[in-house]
C-alpha cells in the first residue's frame, strides 16, 4: 500500500480566507503532508503561510484537471476544493470531476469550511494513529537498541 501522506488544496478566490485560517489553526496537521494545488491557490499558502506547496498548472490550463487524475493513483489522503456557492468565476476550477474520482477512490472530498475542519481532524487522528503503531521510531524507546 502507498505513503498516502499527500493532500490536495484548491479554492475558488473568495474562499482563500477560509482556507489559509483553517491551515493556519491546524499547522501541525498541514505540516505533516505534502501539498498539492492549482498554480493560483499554492501561490497563496506560501505566500501567505510560508509551507511548501507543489503546484500544478493553473485552473485556467487544466491544473484542476491534473491533481483530479491523481486522485485516481491511490496516493492522495484527501482533497480540499473550497468553492464559492454563490457564484465561481468562469476562470476558476471546476469541482464536478473530484465529485466522481473521490467517490471511485473512496477519498475524502471537503467542499465548505464544516468539512475541511472535519477531514482536518481526521488527518490528525491518523497521524496520531501511525505515531502509537509498534515499530514506529518516533514512539520506540531510544534506550532500548
């Protein structure tokens, strides 16, 4: 089974906000994954957040499209695509495809504030999870070698 350790980050621009203030409240849990996101959406964690961030193309080139397909590669822990329900730009990424990948790959998929905090606690109970299991090294005793 693969290191599922990474998580896919994208929002439409009025959703930003949410998206950075939720990072920022639960740091440790970002810390402890790899990034992905759309060129537009990346520029903004690191720009305002200081993480690493692989980004793919931008939305307006299919970057959107990129990151869905490797929902697909049974490598990917959860998506975040916080949208704008009132009204996306016709510019910004289109969510209908992660709808189906996710379900198919039975991968999270948080579409509003309530469901990023909810898949944000998850992500860290599986952290804790893997930091108990036996023969973890950061849980095995150093004095015993």
């Amino acid at each position: 089974m693969p290191d599922v350790r990474t998580v896919i980050l994208i929002a439409h621009r009025r959703m930003e906000k949410a998206l950075l203030k939720l990072m920022q409240k639960e740091r440790r849990v970002f810390e402890n994954y790899r990034l992905l996101s759309t060129q537009e959406t990346g520029e903004v964690i690191e720009r305002e957040l200081g993480f690493e961030v692989t980004s793919v193309f931008p939305a307006r080139r299919g970057g959107e499209i990129q990151l869905c397909g490797l929902v697909c590669s049974n490598s990917i822990a959860a998506v975040y695509f916080l949208r704008d329900p009132i009204g996306a730009a016709g510019d910004e990424p289109d969510i209908h495809p992660f709808y189906r990948a996710c379900d198919l790959n039975s991968v999270p998929l948080a579409t509003n504030l309530v469901t990023a905090v909810a898949v944000t606690q998850w992500l860290g109970r599986k952290l804790a999870d893997e930091a108990e299991e036996p023969g973890n090294a950061e849980t095995d005793d150093p004095v015993v070698a």
